[in-house]
C-alpha cells in the first residue's frame, strides 16, 4: 500500500478513499471505507484517461459482471458499482467497482518477501484458482485473468480480483480516434501461432503462474530475447525447481497442444482433492507472509481518511506512466530514457511485410454498422460470450511480451524490477493495408505527447544479475512483432491499434459496411484491439459488438454453461446440526431435518420459516394431503403445521403398533401418493420348548422378526404388514421401491443388508420381491440373468425392468424375467440408478456418461458427459417438474441438461466454505424439484435456480 496521491479521488459513492493498494495497467486499486457502516472495501477504479474510452467502459463493466456471477469462495463478494450518471457530464464519469476488503498480498509481493511457495501452498493456491477456472469453463467461457498481480494470498486461500483481459493486462493505453489498446501479459503457444483462445489457454497461463509461484521465475526466459516466441511455442519449459510431486502436473499444464492439458476440474482434484479450503484448514502461509498479511490488516484498520484539500481534484487530470523504468524527479519534463517518445504519423509502417512471420491477412471496414445492422442488433454483453459475433470472423486474442516495466504501485506487477533500457526497434512489424492507417476524411492524429513519469514510492536499487523474486521474469519485446508504436510504445510490448471513423457515415453496402473483427494469422500479434464502437472478441469466441457508445444494459442473459441466477441461497446455521434429509413439500416448502430438529425453508424467497425439535432425526418429509407435513422420526409419526411446525397429530410407535413392542422403523423403501412402505423390526422372545423327562430346560432365544408394512398417511392408519426374512443386524431389512403398479409393488433389498445366509443363497444375483397391493401378500421372488444384488435397477408400470448388467443396461420383462434389449456402457464402468420419463429413460453411468434411451426399443437417443474428471458414484438424477430439464447431480458438481437431445445446459459448483477453521465440505450435491426450480444442496448451502 502507499499514501493517496494528490490527484486521486478521495470518494468513490458512499466510499471514501483511504489508500492505494496496488496499481494496475488499466486500473488502480484503493482501500476506502464506507462512511456510514465503516466496513473497509477494495476499490477498483478505471484509469482517467481510459474511463471516457466507450468501449473500454463496456468491457470494465462487463468483467464487473463476470466478478459478480463468481462472487463466493475465492472471489469477494461486490458491494456496489459506480452508476452511469442520468445526464452525461462534462467529461467521463468515474467508472470503478467496490468488493469487500479481505487482507491479502498480491502473489508477486509475497514471492518478493519470502521466495517461492512450499508444496502445500502451491497445493493450495493452484486449486482454489483451478476451482475458480472450473465455474468460468462450465460456462463456456474463458477467464484471461490470471497473473501475478491479480492473485491475492490471504489468510485462507488465494484469492482472485481480475475477470478478463482488462484486469490482468500488462498495459492499456488509449489511442487518438477513439481507440484502446490492451496487451496481455503471458503468452501461450497457440496465441504464438494466432489461433483462438480456449479453456486450455487459462490452464497453460495457471501452469506458468504455478512455475512461478514455485521457482520465483517464469519458464520459457533463458536464452536469446529473439528467440523467446520460438521457446514458448517449441521448447520444454525449465521445472527442475518445481516440487516433484506437482512437475508432472504443471508439465502437463504447459502442453503446447491445448488438448492435452488438462481440465480445471482435473487440476483442481489432484492438487487439493478435499478443495482448496479444506487443505488450507489452520493455516497455509509461510509464517513471513502470514505476519505480512496479518501487518496489513492492522494498518488498513489504522487508517484514517485524509483531510481533503478544497483544491485537490477530484479526477486524476493526467495520466499516470505505468511503464517508466526509472524513477525520476517531480519537475522532470524531458522523456525518461526508454519511454515513449512521440512519433510522426507518417512514419508508422504501413505496408511493410512481417518478418520472420507468416503474412497476416487482416480484413476490416472502418464504416460504422447501421441501424437495425446484425453489428447493432443487440448491447455488448447480450449475446452470449463463448459465441463469435454473427457473421464476423472470430478475432484471437494474442498477448505481449509482459514488459511494461517499472509498476508504480505497492507491488510490481509482471516484473522483477527496473531493468535497463531496451531497444525501441521491432524485429517484426505487422504490415496493415493504408487504408487502417486512418479512415478516410478523418483529420491526421496529433503526435503522443511525452507522459509525465509518477513520482517512485521509494528509491530502488538497480536490479542484478541472477534470479530475483517480486514478479515473474517477462518475455522480452524483442522476441515478437510490434505495433504501429514500436516495442518502446507505452506498455513496452507488440501493439496493435485500429483508427475509427470519428461520426458515422453513409453505407450503401451493407455487406461491406458491416463492421468486422480484425483477423490475424501472424504469430503471436501481442494486441488485444478494441474501437471505440466495436469490441474484438475476447478470448475463446468472447465476442461483443455494441449499438452505440453507451454501456450495455444491467438486464442480462444467461451465458451459455453459465447457471441461471439463484432465486435465493439459503445457509442452514452453523450452531446446528448438518443436514440430515431434505424434502419438498408441495411445491411450497423445502423440509430439512437434522439431529436436533425439523426446519422449513419458503420456497418463494428462501427464508426459513419455522424448526420443530419433535422432527429430530425425521426421515424425509411428505405431503399428507394438502395441509400437513408428514414426518417419520425414530419414535413416531409426526403431522406438523405448514405454517408454524406445530404438530398437529402425532402417533407413537408404541401406540400405533401396539401388538408389536418396541417396534424399530426402518428407513422408508418409498411412497405414492398417500401410502407409504417401511420396513420394521421387534424382538420376541421364544421359550425354550419343555424338555423332555430327564433332560434340563433349554434356554430362551431372543428372535429378532421383521415386517413390511403399507401406510395411509392422509387416513393414518396401517393398511397391512406381511412378514418377511430380518436382515443384518439391527434387523429391518432395507429395501427399495422399484415400481409401484397397479396390482403389485416391486421391492429389492439393498446388498449391505444381506446376511452372510442369503448372500450365499443368492449365488451372486439379485433378487426382485413382488407384494399384492391390497393385501401385501409375498406373491413371488424373481432373479434376472446375471443381474447382482449391488446392480443399480428400476422399472415402469407397463412390466418392464431395467437393471445394470456388467457394464450395460438389459431391459427385462418383469413378470417372466425375459430379456428384452441391451445398451452398452463404456469399459469399465456400470450403470447407475435409471430415471423412467415417458417414453424415455434416462441413464447415468460412473463414467460419469449420462443419456437417454428408448424405453420400447433400447435405441440410442443421446449420450453426454459431464465433464467431471475420473470415474466415481454414477451421478443421481432428477428431473425439473416439466420434465423438460435433466439435473445430474455427483460430488463434484451439477450439470443441467436438455431431457429431449442432452444439450448440456448449465454446471453448477460450489465452491464450499474459505474458513481455515471450519470442517471440510465433502458432501455431494443433491438436486430436488419444485415446479419451475431445482434446489441445489450440498452439505449446508442451498441455491434455489430457475429451471424450464
């Protein structure tokens, strides 16, 4: 951190200012507090000179909005945004986001205090960023976020305060004629080769900022500058002082083929296979950066806001130089050596060919799109990020070399210090047709003029051969092709900018006028290029084209992958006892009942309405008719009020099954509509038979009987019990409703329950019972081909049944156990519980494969997967009450998808509890429908999404 300077804001809304922390390329970070609540927050306020760019506000705007979607876990939670004013002011209003404060080192300052991080760390740190990339790849999107800078460690995990290529670029400069131009700091091979972005991309650059992290450098550095893009795209990276245990994983990382990295998922699970948080339980950091981070806390809380001078402006009326190299005097006028310096239009290269580079086809129309236009159909962040603009080709986002040198800030950001200064000369130049030099009619662009260099915070020593740690080594300029500006260019990287048409025009051709992305095949062009009407697109098909130069609109559409918003999120407490079971109740009421009570949650708003201590230990509740809750506890049978909890019946064990003393209820096999089934057991005591004349009496036996039993809950009386064979001690078998038809209830026993006798008996199958409906008489026991007593079954009405059979799904005629169809499954893996849907059946597999079948002729309809990395339970499944969404549900995450042709529409992960003290959340996620939503669960949380 550092004191406010005199040019900066000192209020940001009802913040106010009360330090620098960390100063970026395109935005500088502030402490503030709020002058009403005193809670501190991070402000993240855009640069004065780029604020008034349009096209630079939608794109800071839109990363905001990614940062709200993430917000939880490693992503602070957003406080508040800077409103666009109702009437436009003189200049550019201020443009800046609030987040909550949480005491954190930039990772590039914490390499600089204590070296490269331990195993455990890197551990922990690689995960939590790995589980953040996973919730952005779920939704089709790319990140381009990560760097040193924009990686915080805190005092519970890693946390991350970039969204997008803004926050973590290197550089962010505007350009005359309404232009931006925005280098990125890392490098990956297929940006070398000027192919588009991808999910892999954010893996490699997380592999580098891992490397980095480990060895306090960047691999890919040692050699000749100009050979740096050759290195990066050709050579093995340097790891040999990476922990052996994680070489083979950042190795894979750093792939040159984005195909074989691997997945943020896979990443995440082999680094912290308990998550990030619960490796990071009692601490993480080394003890240097703990009392570091512990150092800044306290002196955020000391900080007072300072007296505000009258004359002190309020907007930052200059620029600030984020790529001086060498601090200089305040009174310095003369260009520091190494800066920018001014340079005639007319002596930008403009139809020189690139060298040692592919040509570059480049194909644009400066003309802006008309109205009605496909370029002006919708605002910027309408249409989907991961889908390219319509008929527009898709523009690659290539990154620069990382040099940008001396950052002015609290930490250096992509650097290791000052260096001396480096040639201004390209090697290459991109060669752009005369007519991108400036659109026609359009007056010449005055010369940049020398920008004033910030004052330094301290004296720092030149820097010396060797490794040194406070950022990661940067590509050198010289190694790749450069702008119009030259490599010594503001940000000290290859450019590329675009000039704009200053008022619209005229087009006759629609065809030719429509605006287009700028297309380039050279290698590793390091600009990412925005216009002030136009967007290029951003990362991996994150392509936007706006109207007009006014942001976009707050209403917004779901991304493609990316979940819906919640309805709500409700919390269960932490004072109580976890989760036990969860139920919906009509639509109305989501039941939780744990080992202290029964709660319910109003399924309208998220709120929790009443808990009841009677429900203590309560099975799953049901609807007994229209205005009761019905709940099973270990003791009896509970009726409770919707509104309040309060019981309104109540039948003890003891009383409703009297003949039957101390009658244990099992768990419930299953229900439809008012009747429900359950297995009980007794003990009885049998006397001895009377011995024979001469012989001793023998003694008593304890006999441990069972019985299945049907239950009217809406009448609450029993309907009939039948006897049947007790399993494994305590006793009451368990079993499972498979299907319930109109003259027989199907039930199987659960393999855990067997005793050792019918597990022999069983010879290795499974075993189907059938009770009469009416009177629950045992009417047959059936085994099919080789189904076994763990294989995953159900069955529909019309006598069909479905059962996992090696690795497939075999279709049995359920009365004559005739075999029917066969779906095969992949190797090495079985099928789970199947989902019957009308004509359908839907299946899931621990391949983690999930698919539709045909239930009449076993036909193919669809198959997709999750995408959750290694095999494990078969994902549970539930449909939406339309039945028109499938919600796979398994430990790792939620995946919705179509039920009619499987496309995947949204994941879902969440990403558990930062608190070092708190327990690990290993529970799997739970989906529960309620009409129009689905209620996520795991462990503790819930989220309520709207679902079709």
């Amino acid at each position: 951190m550092e004191a406010l300077r005199q040019d900066d804001p000192r209020r940001f809304g009802r913040f106010t200012a009360l330090a620098r922390f960390h100063e970026g390329a395109s935005a500088v970070r502030y402490v503030a507090r709020d002058t009403a609540s005193g809670e501190v927050a991070l402000i993240t306020a855009a640069r004065p000179e780029l604020a008034g760019v349009p096209a630079y506000r939608r794109r800071f705007q839109a990363e905001a909005r990614t940062a709200e979607r993430l917000a939880g876990g490693w992503v602070a939670p957003p406080l508040d945004t800077g409103e666009e004013p109702e009437t436009p002011a003189d200049g550019p209003e201020p443009l800046w986001t609030a987040a909550g404060y949480v005491p954190a080192l930039p990772l590039a300052e914490a390499i600089g205090i204590a070296g490269p991080l331990d195993e455990r760390a890197l551990r922990i740190l690689g995960a939590g960023i790995a589980e953040i990339l996973s919730r952005v790849h779920a939704a089709g999107a790319v990140l381009q976020g990560l760097a040193p800078g924009t990686v915080l460690l805190a005092a519970d995990g890693p946390r991350l305060t970039a969204f997008g290529p803004l926050g973590a670029a290197a550089s962010a400069e505007a350009r005359p004629g309404g232009q931006l131009s925005v280098r990125l700091g890392y490098l990956t091979p297929e940006q070398i080769e000027g192919k588009e972005v991808s999910a892999a991309s954010d893996l490699f650059v997380l592999g580098l900022l891992l490397a980095y992290a480990a060895t306090g450098t960047t691999p890919f550095t040692e050699g000749p500058a100009e050979e740096a893009a050759r290195r990066i795209a050709g050579d093995e990276p340097e790891l040999d002082a990476v922990p052996e245990a994680l070489r083979e994983l950042i190795t894979n990382c750093l792939a040159k083929d984005p195909a074989a990295r691997p997945t943020a998922g896979t990443v995440a699970a082999e680094l912290a296979l308990e998550g990030a948080a619960g490796l990071a339980r009692g601490g993480w950091l080394p003890e240097r950066l703990a009392a570091a981070v512990a150092d800044q806390e306290a002196r955020v809380l000391a900080l007072e806001a300072p007296e505000e001078n009258p004359e002190t402006p309020e907007k930052a009326p200059a620029p600030v130089s984020a790529a001086a190299s060498a601090p200089v005097s305040a009174e310095a006028s003369e260009p520091v050596e190494g800066a920018a310096a001014p340079e005639p239009e007319d002596a930008r290269p403009v139809d020189a060919a690139p060298v040692d580079a592919p040509a570059s086809p480049v194909e644009t129309s400066m003309a802006p799109a008309p109205a009605g236009s496909p370029a002006a159909a919708e605002p910027e962040d309408a249409r989907p990020v991961d889908a390219p603009a319509p008929q527009e080709p898709a523009a690659p986002v290539a990154a620069g070399d990382g040099d940008i040198g001396e950052d002015r800030g609290a930490t250096r950001f992509l650097n290791t210090g000052p260096r001396p200064p480096q040639s201004d000369r390209p090697t290459t130049q991109l060669s752009l047709p005369h007519e991108l030099v400036a659109p026609p009619g359009a007056a010449p662009a005055p010369a940049a003029q020398p920008i004033p260099p910030a004052l330094p915070v301290a004296p720092v020593a030149p820097q010396q051969p060797g490794p040194t740690y406070g950022g990661p080594t940067p590509y050198p300029a010289a190694a790749l092709p450069a702008g119009p500006a030259g490599s010594g260019g503001a940000g000290g990287g290859p450019m590329v900018s675009l000039p704009l048409p200053p008022a619209p025009a005229p087009v006759p051709d629609p065809a030719a006028s429509r605006r287009t992305l700028l297309t380039i095949a050279a290698a590793a062009v390091g600009g990412l290029i925005v216009g002030g009407g136009s967007v290029a697109a951003l990362g991996s098909g994150d392509a936007a084209v706006a109207t007009d130069d006014k942001p976009a609109p707050k209403p917004r559409r779901t991304l493609p992958g990316q979940p819906p918003e919640p309805r709500w999120i409700y919390t269960h407490p932490a004072s109580e006892s976890s989760p036990l079971t969860t139920a919906v109740w009509r639509d109305k009421l989501l039941v939780v009942t744990s080992e202290s009570q029964a709660s319910a949650v109003d399924l309208r708003t998220g709120k929790r309405l009443w808990q009841r201590a009677d429900g203590a230990k309560g099975q799953a509740a049901l609807a007994a008719g229209a205005d009761l809750v019905f709940v099973a506890s270990p003791s009896e049978f509970l009726w409770l009020s919707p509104k309040n909890g309060k019981v309104v019946h109540r039948a003890r064990y003891t009383d409703a099954f009297a003949d039957l003393p101390g009658l244990a209820v099992g768990r419930l096999a299953g229900n439809s509509g008012p009747v429900i089934w359950f297995t009980g057991s007794h003990t009885v005591t049998v006397k001895a038979p009377k011995p024979k004349k001469g012989k001793k009496k023998g003694k008593d036996k304890e006999v441990v009987q069972a019985h299945f039993f049907a239950y009217d809950i809406v009448q609450r009386k029993e309907l009939w019990r039948t006897p049947v064979p007790a399993g494994r001690a305590p006793g009451a078998p368990a079993y499972r409703v498979v299907v319930d038809r109109s003259a027989d209830v199907l039930v199987r026993q659960d393999a855990a329950g067997l005793t050792a006798a019918e597990v022999k008996a069983a010879k290795g199958k499974g075993s189907i019972r059938s009770f009469d409906q009416k009177t629950g008489k045992l009417l047959w026991t059936k085994q099919y081909a080789a189904v076994s007593p763990e294989a995953a079954t159900g069955g529909d009405e019309d006598g069909t049944l479905y059962a996992a059979v090696g690795k497939d799904l075999q279709a049995f005629e359920t009365d004559t156990t005739k075999p029917l169809w066969r779906v095969e499954g992949s190797d090495g893996s079985v099928f789970g519980i199947p989902l019957v849907a009308g004509p359908l059946i839907h299946t899931t597999e621990r391949s983690q494969l999930v698919g539709a079948v045909e239930r009449e002729s076993g036909r193919l309809v669809w198959r997709r997967s999750t995408e959750v990395p290694g095999t494990g339970n078969a994902p549970s499944l539930t449909l939406s009450g339309s039945e028109k969404t499938l919600i796979a549900a398994d430990a790792v995450q939620v995946t919705a998808f179509s039920a009619a042709d499987g496309e995947r529409l949204w994941k879902f992960q969440d990403i558990g509890s930062a608190d070092p003290k708190g327990a690990t959340v290993s529970a799997s996620y739970r989906a529960l429908a309620a009409g129009e939503t689905v209620v996520v669960q795991r462990d503790r949380a819930f989220y309520a999404f709207p679902v079709a």
